[in-house]
C-alpha cells in the first residue's frame, strides 16, 4: 500500500510538467484515507494515515501540520461514514469520492488558513469544476487499484474481521 502511494507522489512530482493542469490539482491522498477509513482496523488505519500523511507533508511546500490535520479529518470522516454508508459497489465508491473531493476542496483552505497559510477558499482554481471531475475520477480509479491490491495480498474486510466472519 504505502509502496503504490510513493509511485504515485513520484509520478506527480516528476511528471507535473506533462499535465500542471490535472497533476497540480490531484489529491492522490484522499482516495487513501477513504479506503483506510472504509476498510481498515482503527489502528492499522491510523497507522498508515499517519505514515502517509507525514510522507505528503514532505514533499509539500505547505506548512508543517497541514495534510497531516487534513487527513486525519477526511479519515475520521471516512470512519463515521462507513458505519451508516459501506461503500461496495463502484458506483457507490464513485459517489463517495466526489462528495468527499467537493468537500475537501472548501475544507483545505480553512485548516491552511488556521496555520496563516494564504490558500483563498472562494477562487476558480479552487473550485473548478473540471478539477473536482479530474480528482473525483481520479481518487475512484486509485481506491479501485487499491481494493485489487488487497485482493492479491487476500487483505480481508474490516465488516468481516470486526463480525469474524472468515474471507475467502
């Protein structure tokens, strides 16, 4: 898991001059914490997001704190959702993942602004709608590969670990 999220930073870091347009705006993250809120233990959850988070901080120019908090609220989120809303279908995982990109999309500039970063909530770049489609497609994209990569590693369910119920 953490090794396909670090193809994909590399990929947006390096390959940012193919496409600033799509690369610029991907939250290669987002559909991460969503499957690790949707499908994870707690703490292997937390763990991973912690990781992750701390990793994407990095390799930002943000301020130190910012993706981490950001995360951790999109993770808790995806937590509180999966109780009432299991994602299953791939209809439902693409409906997830565009509320949830239009959400952090008004989110992320209040948690930057609270670190007095200057990310402006109410601007075209920010709101764009061709940006939303791009990470919502994109975010579905990568939460499907990431559900076939636990299917090769036979990574069961959290419904099934938590109901003790046996995978097969």
């Amino acid at each position: 898991m953490v090794g396909f999220f670090l193809v994909l930073m590399l990929v947006k870091t390096t390959a940012y001059w193919l496409s600033p347009w799509f690369l610029g705006h991907w939250d290669i993250l987002l559909p991460f914490m969503v499957y690790f809120g949707q499908r994870r233990p707690v703490f292997e959850g937390l763990l991973l997001w912690f990781i992750l988070a701390h990793l994407y901080t990095l390799q930002s120019a943000a301020p130190i704190g910012v993706f981490v908090i950001y995360y951790l609220l999109f993770f808790g989120l995806a937590r509180l959702l999966s109780e009432t809303f299991y994602a299953t279908t791939s209809l439902s995982v693409l409906g997830l993942m565009a509320v949830l990109s239009v959400l952090s999309r008004v989110v992320l500039p209040f948690i930057a602004n609270s670190f007095e970063s200057g990310w402006p909530l109410m601007s075209w770049r920010n709101l764009h709608i061709g940006f939303l489609l791009c990470n919502t497609f994109a975010g579905w994209i990568c939460y499907l590969v990431i559900s076939a990569l636990d299917k090769i590693t036979y990574k069961a369910d959290r419904l099934n670990i938590e109901l003790g119920e046996v995978s097969l």
